[in-house]
C-alpha cells in the first residue's frame, strides 16, 4: 500500500497580488505563507516519509523545507525533483494578473472547457494532466509515504483524474495554499482519503498501512476512524 501526499505549496507573493505566476522564477512566500508552512510542518511532524517528490519552483521548496529541516539528517527522506510536477506552462498569459486575463475570450474555456485550453505559447490543460499524472504513477510504485508538493492546478487536475471525473470539471475542485491532500494506493486504484485539509494533524492520515489491499475499506463508506 501507498500513502500519498499531495501538498499545494503555501501563500505566495503572486497569490498576493493576482498574478498568475507560472513558472516565472522568484516567486517566494509571503509571511502568510511562512507562517502555513511551518504549520505544515508541525501538521506533518512524526510522519515517516519515504520520499519527495517535488516541482522545480522555489515556492514549492520553501513550503516543504521547513519539515525537512525539523527531521534529523540521518532519517531525512530521499528529495526528487521532477518537471512533471512544474506548474502549468501559462505562456503569454504568464506574469499577468488574473482580472485583466478574466476579459479574454479564452477564460471562458478555461472555467467550462478546461480540457480544450491550450495557453497562447504555453501547453494544454490536458497535457499537464498527462504528466502530472505520471509523476503521480512513478511515486505509487515506490511505496511507503511519498509527499508530492506541487500547485493548484496540477493538483486538482490529479484528483480529476483518481474520481474519474472528465478534466471539465476540474475547475468545481478546491485546492488552497498549504492544503493537503491524502490518496491511497492498492496496486491497482487509488482512493481519497481527505481532500484540501488545511487545518488537522494529519499525521494519522500519513500512516501508510503496510495491508497488501483493504478491500473491506470499499465497503459501508469506511471504518470511522477518527485522526487524533
């Protein structure tokens, strides 16, 4: 069994002041932002990681570097850097701030078509879920608690993808700054386990089980379980 973590890297300068930043270099946190990841890492503090699996943008790495740093060196987690979980490549509408591109033609089908957006000299919607979805693949193989930090869009394009849901409907998902949310994977499927948890420890939840399947888990909605 797999325990998967994904984590939307916290506030940032850009979040702050509307613009859609991309993959545009420096783009740091704000003190918000600070704040949600040393959160984050007390939300986190126990938990025994197995591996990140991280995007290339510094605003990712700050959200994640404060856990880092609270684990002793000789038990840190393995960090992988993976393009596939970059931000999406917003072409000529990156920099830009969100209420002047919520006047162009192409917002529309950004909120009701996702899946036929293409940026103007950026990449699909659809593409990013390809990829992101690989990386989501390549760390279910590895087992034990993989932790994905990644961003808003990326994210909410992989819980589409494990509800089954068209990436037209991506959009009704909900992934705020430092949010956390957990999957499980069997070998075969993935579940949901808690969706844009911004607030509980959630170290119960980053208990992988070592249980080859639970299959009784698919039935009755769930043990009732509580997170301490």
């Amino acid at each position: 069994m797999t325990r998967i973590l994904l984590i939307r890297h916290a506030h940032s300068v850009a979040n702050e002041r509307g613009i859609l930043a991309g993959r545009t270099d420096g783009v740091y946190l704000t003190s918000k932002g600070e704040a949600q990841a040393a959160e984050l890492a007390k939300r986190l503090s126990g938990s025994k990681i197995s591996k990140v699996h991280i995007s290339p943008l510094e605003r990712c790495h700050l959200t994640i570097n404060p856990l880092l740093k609270s684990i002793p060196v000789k038990e840190r987690p393995k960090i992988q850097i993976n393009e596939d979980l970059s931000e999406v490549d917003y072409g000529k509408w990156t920099g830009k701030k969100l209420t002047s591109l919520y006047r162009e033609k192409l917002w529309k089908i950004v909120q009701s078509r996702p899946s036929a957006m293409y940026f103007p000299e950026g990449e699909g919607l659809a593409q990013m879920q390809v990829r992101a979805m690989r990386a989501v693949h390549a760390a279910a193989a590895e087992g034990g608690l993989q932790i994905i930090v990644s961003h808003g869009d990326v994210i909410k394009s992989v819980v589409a993808a494990v509800l089954g849901t068209h990436l037209d409907n991506f959009q009704k998902i909900v992934i705020d700054p430092a949010s956390i949310t957990v999957l499980d994977y069997d070998g075969s499927d993935f579940r949901i386990l808690t969706l844009n948890n911004t607030a509980t420890p959630i170290v119960d939840f980053a208990k992988a089980s070592s249980a080859k399947r639970v299959t009784r888990a698919l039935l009755g909605g769930g043990a009732g379980k509580k997170s301490k």
